[in-house]
C-alpha cells in the first residue's frame, strides 16, 4: 500500500519542471531562471532534511504521521505556483515543496523497513521505484495534450493530499520496528563517525551527482535533439521522458532484488558502470537514428536510477539502528545538496560547450562510486571474516 501511495506523494517534485516550456514563455523567463526553478526545490530539500537530521524528526515522530503532514504542506507550497507571475515567489514556492518533501521521502523508506528483514533491498526497491516513476508522473500528465501548465500543478498537488491521508489511515509500522530513538543532536556525527555507512554514504553522494541532473534537464535535452531533425514534438518528448522515469521504477525494484541475492555493492558497481557509459556517450547521439537515442535513453533511464535502492538499504543496515531514520535523512540531506550544483552545471556547460559535453560531466559520479563501492564490498568481507 506504501508503495501505491508513494506514486502519488512525490508526484509535485518535477510538477514545475514537466510544465517548463509553457510557464518559461507565460513568465518570459531565462534559462538561468528555469534552471533555479528546479534547483529550488534540491535546496529546499536539503533544508528540510538537515534541520530533519539535527533534530531527529524521522526518528522521534511516528513516520505515517508525519508523511501526512509534509504531504499538505507539499501540495499547498506546489499550488503557491498559481498565484505567482514571477521567477521570484516562483523560486519561494519551489524552495518550500522541497521543503516538506524532505518529511516525505526518508521516513517512507523507514517505514517500509519495519516490514522486512530479509527481502528489504526489493521492498525498498519497490518505494524507491515507485517514488521514481511519480516523478515522471507530471511528464504524462503534460504530455496527454493541450492541457494547461496550472491543470498539472493541480492535479500533482491532489495526488499528493490523497497520498498522504492513505498513509495516516491505512497503513502503520510493520512487525520489525526500530527501536525508539530521543532527541540526540550528536547522532549526526555518530553516523559519519562509522566507516561503513561513510563509505555507503559516499557511494550515494556520487550516484546523486548524475540522477537529478539526468533527470532534471533529460525532457529538455531530447526536445532539442528532436529539434535537430526538424521534429517539434512536445507530446513525444513528453511521453520519452515519462518512459525514462518509468523504467527507472523497474530497476529500483529488479536491482534491490539483484542486490538481495548477489550484493547491494556488487550491484551498485555494475548500475553505476552503465549508466556511466551512457551518460558520457548519449550526448553525442543527438543526431543518430531516433530509435538508438530513445533505446540508450531508456538503458540510461533504468541503470541511473537502478543503484539508489542500494545505498538506502545499506545504510538501514550499517547505521545505529534506533538512528535510522536520521541517517537516511542525513544522506540524502548531503546527496541533493550535491544535486544543486550538477543541475545548474548541466545548462551551463550546455551552452559553452553543447551537450555532448554537458552529460559527459555526469559520468563523473558513477565512475567514482564504483571506487568506494569497491572499498566497501572489501572493508565488509573482511569484518565477516574477522
């Protein structure tokens, strides 16, 4: 049930960046302006999720309880966007989404944990995909035809109120729970303190470096590649980018399967060696044949994303297990503060240097989590051989 709700929860996260081609023209935006419209919400969401972490909010409130308050006060920040003409109150709005997100996100991999504790890397593989698929969602919604930018935000903020009120009263904490936690301000070091979850930590910092900038600017990129062959097509470059998220949902849950059975860092290492390689070449596609672009797109879309369950269900194992909650909120705290910078360093790379090399740059990140990886799949062999 979880993971169904989740489809609806997230779904404001790229509600503004689905709708960016019409609301740049209404607002007569440039492209630095749009690219702080996405990168709001990345800065929001860090926000919410340090203050989350100092505090111990995941830790110390019960997770359904407060998923459902952060999903009102997504949707109300998301529908700010309707009574706003500016790239100002624009950017407060985006800012305060990512905000209450970061109430979100954490405490529903916590809360599917309690579930499960043998077969968690494909539970949480299915939140995480599920959380990856709604946020294509707005992508579909924009790409069903004609519809107005403010239909989407409506309806992406809806979806989220309905998610959160069938998380409050249907679903509760599974048979395993973690043990109670109280307001320790000193867990946030204590969870860097631990080399193990430093290194799981680590290899999520540079799988982050490549997904919500792949993500972010992908709708943005295949509408320019289609421009190059005299093809403006706003619905096909809609319903590609939708298809990218989407199979992304599948590899969340096939690679947390993969990892329950050969590994969570084997596994990361062989997500991360893809989607490296298709970040650094998918740009010199962009005047290919259409169906090896959208079928590298689609590879891209499934191995950037395959990795993430990995490193969420490391590090429910790795961590103090009465801080769990801290330390999923604390990583992806540090994780998309990284993602500001390749968000706004895509567009700008862009325009110097085209995107040939712009999405080059993203295969930086998985090239070296595949190192820290190594060195955790050694430093965890050794402490069950010691």
């Amino acid at each position: 049930m979880l993971t169904a709700t989740a489809l609806l929860f997230m779904s404001t996260w790229f509600s503004a960046t689905a709708v960016i081609p019409q609301v740049r023209a209404e607002w007569r935006l440039s492209a630095e302006a749009v690219a702080w419209l996405t990168i709001a919400v990345q800065w929001g969401f860090v926000t919410g999720a340090l203050l989350s972490a100092a505090f111990t909010v995941a830790d110390t409130i019960a997770p359904n309880r407060l998923i459902f308050l952060c999903s009102l006060g997504a949707a109300g920040a998301n529908l700010l966007l309707l009574v706003t003409q500016g790239v100002g109150f624009g950017v407060t709005a985006r800012f305060a989404t990512g905000f209450f997100i970061a109430g979100i996100y954490p405490p529903a991999l916590k809360l599917i944990s309690t579930w499960y504790r043998h077969g968690r890397g494909a539970a949480l593989g299915l939140l995480v995909g599920a959380l990856s698929v709604s946020q294509g969602v707005p992508h579909l919604v924009n790409g069903l035809g004609g519809l107005d930018w403010r239909l989407v935000i409506v309806t992406t903020s809806v979806l989220t109120v309905i998610g959160g009120v069938i998380t409050l009263t249907v679903v509760a904490e599974g048979p395993f729970p973690f043990p109670a936690a109280v307001f320790d301000p000193r867990q946030v070091r204590a969870v860097l303190r631990d080399r193990e979850t430093r290194l799981a930590m680590i290899g999520y910092l540079c799988h982050m470096w490549e997904l919500y900038a792949a993500w972010a600017w992908f709708f943005v990129f295949f509408t320019a590649a289609l421009h190059q062959r005299g093809l403006d097509d706003p619905v096909l470059a809609a319903y590609v980018t939708f298809a990218v998220f989407a199979v992304g949902g599948l590899a969340n849950w096939s690679g947390g399967a993969l990892g329950d059975r050969i590994g969570r860092e084997r596994t990361a290492i062989a997500m991360m060696a893809v989607s490296g390689t298709c970040a650094a070449t998918i740009g010199l596609l962009m005047t290919a044949p259409l169906w090896l672009l959208i079928g590298v797109s689609l590879v891209w879309g499934y191995s950037v994303v395959g990795d993430s369950t990995q490193f969420s269900t490391l590090v429910t194992e790795l961590a103090d297990q009465s801080y769990v909650g801290t330390a999923l909120t604390l990583q992806m705290a540090l994780g998309f503060l990284l993602t500001g910078a390749t968000i706004w360093l895509v567009p700008a790379v862009e325009q110097a240097a085209g995107w040939h090399v712009a999405l080059a740059v993203l295969a930086v990140g998985p090239f070296a989590g595949i190192a820290a990886m190594r060195r955790l799949l050694v430093a965890r062999a050794a402490w069950r051989e010691g």
